[in-house]
C-alpha cells in the first residue's frame, strides 16, 4: 500500500494548496468518511479519532509531498491504519488479534483508485437503532454524518451543551457495546427509525439554510447535502408519504434562495421578495412531491410544513399570501408536535391573518419557556407582532432582544431598520 500512496500523488502548485486541499476533503467527506471507517471497526467514536488523526497527517504531508490523486483513499487508508495501531494497543487476545486480522484484510483489500462507498445511510440508520434513546438519535446523526460539534447541536435542540456532549457519548458507546449493525434495516423495521433519520436530515439541510451566501465552511454545502439526503430516504422509501414531505419542504425553501438577499446583499423577508427570482423547477418538484404525499392517507408533520411553504409560494401566482391557510396548517402542526417553535409561526401567521391580538396571546403562552430566553425567532416574532398592535415601547426592547441575539449581520441590519422605524 506505501507504493499505491506514492504513485497517487501529484505535487501541488503552493504550500497553500495542500492545506486548502485538506480542509475541503474534511468539509466535504467527514461523514462519509466516517461512515465508512465505522461501518467496517462498529466504533462510531474510534472511527472519529482515526478520521481526526487522518486529517491531521494530511495537514502536515500534503502541503509538502503533494495532494493525493484520490484525497479520500488516502484518508480512510490513513485512518484504517490508525485504527488497526489503536486495536494493537488495546487487544492481546485471541478476540483481538482476529479483530485485527479482519480489518487488515479490509486495508489490503481495498483500493487507493477505486470510488469509496458512500455508507452514510446505514450510518444514519444505526445511530436511529431502537437501542439507542430516542431524543438523541437525530443529534447522533448531526455529529457522526456532518461532524456539528455539540454546542451547534445543542442549540439547534434547545439543550445546554454539557448535556448534549454527555448524551452523545454514551450513544456512542451504547453502539459499539450493543454491536448495532450498520446497515439499512428490513422495511418492516425502517419504519421505527424514519423519524430520526429525517429530523436529522431537516437539521443538517436547516443549518445550511442559515447561510445563505455559503460564506461559513463550516455550513456550506450542507443544505445540498440535505436534499441529497432526502432524495436518497425517498429512492429507499418512495411509498413513506413523510419522506415526500421532508423532500418537498426542502424543496421549496430552496427554490427561494436567491431572493433572499438583494442586489446589495441585505436581507429580504419572505412576503417581500421578488417572485420571479424563486426557481420554479423546483417549486414545481416540491408541488407534485406533495401531491403525490397527500393520497397516501397519512399526514405527518412534514407534509403540514411543505403545506406553508406551498401556501407562501402560491403567491407567485395570486400576487398574494393566503396567511388564513398558513394559519390553519400551523395550528395543525401545533396539535401535532407541541413545539414552541412551531407555536411562534402560529402566532406570526394569526396576526398576518388579522387577528394580532390571538397571535400575541398565543406568544404569551410561551413567555415561561427559559428555553425561548436566548431563542432569537422568538423575540423578533414578538417584536412584529408588537409593532402590529401599535406597542412601540415594547416593541422597541424585544427588537432590541432580537438584535443582541441574531448574529447574521443582514438580518441584524434589517431588524435594526425594523426598530428604528418604530420612532417615526
């Protein structure tokens, strides 16, 4: 294999090069890379370490030696290596030495040239395995397919980050203890895991939508690899109505990229922006996944939200925003997931329909909710609804609230021009 390595190497114009070359490989293949180390030790954590020790070397060889014709052969090549050193040290039974045999059997087998396998899914079904605890499967998900550290994790799940570090540890060793295999489950067992899976998916797809212009490396690409994602769940399950749902959502949120942000690069609210900036390839993709979703006689909660977001994109057509529709589907959604979240749009969409005072009773509803205390849509929806029914006073220190917590600069500027329209 040290020949294969040599010959696969071609020498980079700068220094430079060879570490860009190394951060794009961990941005773009942390989670099938580790997919593909874990699925093969059954060690989710082992895999991260050898993965982690694999980028570190690449940092130090590449710019040096040159990047490798197949940047992820040589990691996993790396990383397997580091993995069977580690077995070593651990193992000196029989059990240990037979682990050891079989991974390096799997090195020797493996090719420098040949496309890795993109285990991602099998990964995700594990970490939904019924073994592990419910509420932490889709975070898992997040943190051995993305790499999201767990302070972005825990605050995407509204948790302290102690806890969320704490509770993915021992998920991770519930893994390797319980043997759970990587592998995507027979139908009558997908079924229990689906909603992790998905979840985890609208995470990842989420975070990406949260930068727009694809300006943080951390987030950039992620919302693709969302829709890559949901498009795969559907291939698997193209009969599971949610999976339509989570694919169409994307869908339409996607399609409005462009016009979130103008000539200038400042933020555009949804009901402002230019309709005919919205792709409506995809918008017509995300309608007749919908469709094709609402005959199958199961309503779930990513139907209902595609459903808004179906609502808010029929203005391209009727120039105006059915918020008594959207309204609707967000009690629905409401009843169905008891989501705080969920219940902020509610109320947003309430007052929009006319009824300002029932969106801030229902914002009311909320106010003990110390989760919501450092929860930035939060304060911006009842700033809004503040300035609907004509409070300016409070208007102005829950506009204030919302600045203090948004830390995307255009979205601070526009609630900035939001608050200071309240002194005329």
């Amino acid at each position: 294999m040290g020949s294969d390595i040599g010959r696969a190497v071609k020498q980079p114009a700068t220094e430079s090069d060879g570490r860009a070359a190394a951060e794009a490989a961990a941005r773009r293949s942390y989670g099938k890379l580790v997919a593909i180390l874990a699925s093969r030790s059954g060690d989710v954590a082992a895999a991260e370490d050898a993965l982690a020790d694999a980028f570190a070397a690449a940092l130090e060889q590449w710019p040096v030696s040159g990047v490798p014709a197949n940047p992820e052969g040589w990691l996993v090549a790396v990383a397997q290596r580091r993995t069977v050193d580690a077995i070593r040290r651990r193992r000196t039974s029989a059990e240990g030495a037979a682990h050891l045999q079989l991974i390096a059997a799997e090195i020797e087998a493996s090719s420098m040239e040949d496309d890795l396998p993109d285990e991602r899914l099998r990964l995700m079904f594990a970490c939904a395995h019924p073994a592990i605890e419910p509420s932490i499967r889709a975070p898992l998900i997040l943190q051995t397919i993305l790499g999201f550290d767990a302070a972005v994790i825990a605050s995407a799940f509204l948790v302290s980050p102690a806890t969320m570090g704490q509770r993915l540890v021992r998920a991770k060793n519930r893994i390797r203890e319980a043997g759970i295999p990587f592998r995507i489950p027979e139908r009558d067992a997908l079924d229990e895991r689906l909603d992790a899976v998905l979840e985890a998916i609208y995470a990842a797809f989420a975070e990406g939508w949260a930068d727009p212009t694809g300006a943080e490396s951390r987030r950039r690409n992620l919302a693709t690899e969302g829709i890559w994602l949901g498009r795969l769940t559907a291939s698997l399950m193209p009969d599971e109505p949610e999976t339509l749902g989570l694919l169409a959502l994307m869908l339409f949120a996607e399609a409005r990229r462009a016009a979130r942000r103008d000539s200038n690069g400042d933020y555009v609210p949804l009901a402002e922006q230019d309709t005919k900036v919205w792709d409506s390839g995809l918008i017509d993709e995300a309608e007749g996944l919908l469709r094709r979703a609402g005959v199958m006689g199961k309503i779930g909660r990513y139907q209902l939200e595609a459903a808004v977001q179906s609502a808010h994109v029929a203005r391209r057509l009727t120039g105006e925003t059915d918020w008594q529709a959207i309204a609707r589907f967000y009690e629905a959604l409401s009843r169905m997931t008891q989501s705080p979240v969920v219940a902020i749009n509610h109320a947003v969409a309430l007052a929009h329909a006319g009824d300002t005072g029932a969106g801030l009773a229902l914002l009311g509803t909320l106010a003990d909710d110390k989760r919501l205390l450092t929860y930035q849509p939060y304060w911006a929806a009842r700033a809004e609804l503040l300035t609907l029914a004509q409070k300016p006073l409070e208007a102005h220190e829950a506009y204030g609230m919302a600045i203090g917590l948004e830390t995307d600069p255009a979205i601070r500027k526009f609630l900035q021009s939001r608050r200071a329209r309240l002194r005329n």
